[in-house]
C-alpha cells in the first residue's frame, strides 16, 4: 500500500510503503479455551517443552505430541503455531 504524507518540519512531501515480512496460515477459530490441542515440540526444545508443562500440558509418547488446554497457550504465539490440525 503506498500513501503520501507531509513532513511539517521540513515541507517535504513523504512516500511511504508497506512490506508483507512473513505469511503464515490464521489458526482456525474453531478453537475453544477448554479445547485440548495437540502441540508438536521436539524433545530438543526445553523452553518449549517447560511452557507446556506449566500450562498443564501432558507429553502423549503414543502420539509424540504434548497435549494441553487451548486456553493455556492462546496466548503464546510460539505454541500456537505448533499445534498440530486433527
């Protein structure tokens, strides 16, 4: 999107420009607070997995995902983009 605006101090006229720096599919809306998500965090990622279990989240080893309350995480955009679409 391009605009044109005016710097007062200087009078110039000023031509702005805005950049799409990342896309990402929007998380469905479907998602309730009491809903358990699967989220899929590697064994290797500690923070992660430590956010998880203090959101109440409990390690599924059939699944290999950590399951937790959706309302837990809404929140956190670092786990809600690992949740994994059933």
């Amino acid at each position: 999107m391009l605009g044109a605006d005016g710097d007062e101090r200087t009078g110039d006229n000023l031509t702005t420009a805005e950049i799409i720096v990342d896309r990402r599919p929007r998380l469905p809306s479907r998602y309730r607070d009491t809903d358990m998500v699967a989220v899929a965090v590697p064994y290797t990622e500690t923070a992660l997995r430590e956010k998880l279990k203090a959101a109440g989240g409990r390690w599924n080893p059939e699944e290999r995902v950590w399951r937790v309350c959706f309302g837990a995480i809404r929140g956190d955009t670092t786990l809600v983009e690992r949740i994994v679409r059933e």
